[in-house]
C-alpha cells in the first residue's frame, strides 16, 4: 500500500501522559498536514511541512503539541500532558508539489489515529 | 479570515434523483475550493477541486461542483445518486494568497434510499 499510514491507529492514555503519533506520508509528497477531528467536525488544521521545515502552526494549538519531520520523510506528533480535551482523532495529510503550482493541491489523508484519554 | 459553511447537516435523496450539497465559504484572497468525502471506517479521499478555470469542475465518482463567486458558493452536485454514494462530504477552502491552512467545514451527511 503506497498511500499515507499512521501508527498507531488507536491510543488510549491517562490524563497528564505524553503521547506520540506517526505519519508516513506518500513517498516523494513534499508537503504534510497534521489535523484533529472530533465527532460531528470537520478536520482543523494543526500544522503543516514543507519538506523539513515546519512553515504554519495554528494558534489554537497549545504549546503542550508539537510537531516535527527532522528528514522531511515521516512526521511525528507529540501531546504532553494530556487532558481529555485532546481526546479527537488525529489525521495526517500529504500532497505533492508539482511541476504546475496549482497542480498538487489536493490533499490525501491517513486512516486517523484515535486518541482516548481517560 | 477563512471559513466554510456548510448548512445542512444531512441530505436525503432517493436513488437515481439528482443530489446537490450546498457549501459557502469566505476567504479574503482568491479560494481555492475543495470537496472530500469520508466513508465509514475510512479515511478522507479527496473528490475534485477549482483553482482557476471553468467555474464547473467535475471530480471522481461523476461528482460535480459549480463555483459561483458572487454568491461565494461552491455547491456539489451529482445527476443521478447512487446507495454507495451515502457518506460524509466535505467542503474546504485555502487562501490562493498564500498560507497553507486549509480550512474544512463541518461535513454534510449524505443518505442515498434506495
């Protein structure tokens, strides 16, 4: 399968444990999202990659997140000191940038990781 | 500031009938404007998009949306529902300006009867 994995795809924790989530994005997508859904929303974008570089963070995101792709390959999404607030699924997203600027703008998703804390 | 609206929260059609979900957006720079659709258990498959061009823009699964600017509406349209088409669409918009926040709304459930 050569689309976008993420591990695990379920999480259960305590309240004040730290997690962290994996993305594998498509190989050779350049670009990578991080968004939370919770039931009856839509994804809300977190932060996004361009190779390495982490160029946009949503200002709801609260310092206990962060996020990282140190190869511009695989990402990680880390939660410390979880609340059961955090509790959402967590999607990944990869896109390409094309050879046509507006060519790669569409996003392919992973399946979610599904976080409980309790 | 970006935001999307989606204002039905379910949709039902009867197979075979046309399907239309509505969505609005606002955004200050030019939209960029997209349709995904999750089914159960899985993840969000992207169905089509408008970037520039033709303000009709036909997608996967024979899915279409019309861009109407002045009503800033980006509705999703199908000709002829199937059962299978029951899922949970999505309708998102960027800012052209630039920035890579993609803004989603909250989803519209679609319930094809057969």
């Amino acid at each position: 399968d050569t689309g976008v994995s993420q591990d695990p795809r379920h999480k259960i924790t305590k309240r004040g444990q730290n997690v962290t989530f994996r993305c594998d994005p498509i190989s050779e997508h350049n670009r990578l999202y991080w968004y939370r859904q919770t039931l009856g929303q839509g994804p809300e974008f977190l932060t996004y990659f361009q190779n390495e570089a982490q160029l946009e963070k949503s200002r709801l995101l609260s310092d206990r997140f962060s996020a990282e792709r140190p190869k511009g390959s695989f990402s990680t999404l880390e939660i410390q000191r979880t609340e059961q607030g955090d509790s959402a699924m967590y999607l990944c997203a990869s896109s390409p940038i094309g050879l046509a600027r507006r060519s790669s703008y569409e996003q392919y998703f992973g399946p979610g990781t599904r976080l409980t804390v309790t | 500031a970006q935001s999307v609206a989606q204002p039905e929260d379910q949709v039902n059609v009867a197979e075979g009938n046309p399907l239309t979900v509505k969505c609005t957006y606002s955004v200050s720079g030019n939209p960029y404007l997209f349709w995904y659709v999750q089914y159960p258990n899985r993840g969000l498959q992207f169905l089509l998009k408008y970037i520039t061009g033709d303000n009709l823009v036909k997608g996967s699964y024979g899915f279409e949306a019309e861009f109407n600017k002045s009503q800033t509406s980006f509705h999703l349209k199908k000709p002829s529902a199937l059962v299978s088409d029951s899922a949970l669409y999505f309708c998102a918009v960027r800012d052209g300006r630039g920035g890579f926040k993609t803004i989603f709304g909250a989803g519209t459930r679609l319930f094809v009867k057969a």
